[in-house]
C-alpha cells in the first residue's frame, strides 16, 4: 500500500475578505473530492485572506497509480485555478 500527499501553498490576490477566500478554497476542494476521489482539507492559514495550504491525500495498492493520481491532481489546479499562485510539495509514503 502507497500514500501519496500534496500540499499545495495557494495565494490568492484577488480575495479581500475571509469569505471570498474560504468561496475559492470550498471549489477546488468539492471539484478535487468529486474528480479525483481524494481526501482534501485546509491545513494552514485558515485566518488569512490570501493565503491557504490545503493538503490532498490518496491510497493505492502500487505505486505508479499513487503518482499518477497526485500529477493528475496537481494538473488540474494548475489548469484549472490559473489566477491562483501556487507552491506543491508532493510526497509518497
């Protein structure tokens, strides 16, 4: 069995409030969830307007299926959130 991890350190320029920035955060985790069938969830400044680290988690029986998961996934933010900046760290345990 393999895990894989993502985290993902967003910036989000154009939010100026808690609430515009949690409407962004709430989208790419319902389209990441219904897509990819991934554990997702906010983990780091939660508090801050522009800023969000939300971390995507997924289990396979090998490897390669790990790997290919996790680019898909990190393909689709890149893709579909163009007006995000984003930092990824990815690990497989």
């Amino acid at each position: 069995m393999f895990i894989g991890s993502i985290v993902f350190d967003l910036h989000i320029p154009y939010s100026s409030s808690l609430k515009e920035k949690r409407m962004v955060i709430r989208s790419v985790k319902e389209k990441l969830k219904s897509k990819f069938n991934v554990s997702v969830s906010e983990v780091g400044d939660q508090d801050l307007w522009q800023s969000a680290q939300i971390a995507v988690v997924t289990v396979a029986p090998d490897q390669k299926q790990v790997e290919k998961v996790m680019q898909n996934v990190i393909n689709f933010v890149e893709v579909s959130f163009p007006d995000l900046h984003i930092n990824i760290y990815k690990e497989i345990f």
